[in-house]
C-alpha cells in the first residue's frame, strides 16, 4: 500500500537554468539564466519513469493538484 519516489542527483553537474530545460506547464522562470551546481538526471515516482537523461518521459496531466489544509480550514 505504500510506495516510494526515487531521485538520482548529480551534485557537480554546472548548468544554466532555462525555462526549457525545465518540466513545468509555463514558458518561463523567474531563474532564467541564473548559472547553477546539481541537476536531477532521473525522477522515479509510483514505479514509473519520469524523467530520464533530463527528458521528461511522464504522460501529460499525470499529477493533480492538492489543497493546502490550511487554505481550506480542514
């Protein structure tokens, strides 16, 4: 009944941050062209590949959205 998320990590890995390098549904990033150390190489989640190589490899519209508790008062 559980599961675990999975993250390989490269800590010396220099890059610059580019909004389309990154895996998210806008075209930009506050960080764009910031210059920074350590990128994700591959995100493993419920089994599934996510992103490998850099690439991400999920289905469109794989996550859903979670309330924050304290928003709703819960």
């Amino acid at each position: 009944g559980a599961d675990g998320d999975v993250v390989i990590f490269d800590p010396e890995k220099k890059w610059v941050v580019s909004a389309a390098d990154l895996h998210m549904a806008v075209n930009f990033s506050p960080y764009e062209g910031f210059p920074v150390v350590g990128k994700t190489w591959c995100t493993i989640s419920r089994g599934e590949i996510i992103v490998e190589n850099c690439e991400y490899m999920g289905m469109k519209k794989r996550g859903h959205f979670l309330q924050n508790k304290r928003e709703t008062g819960v």
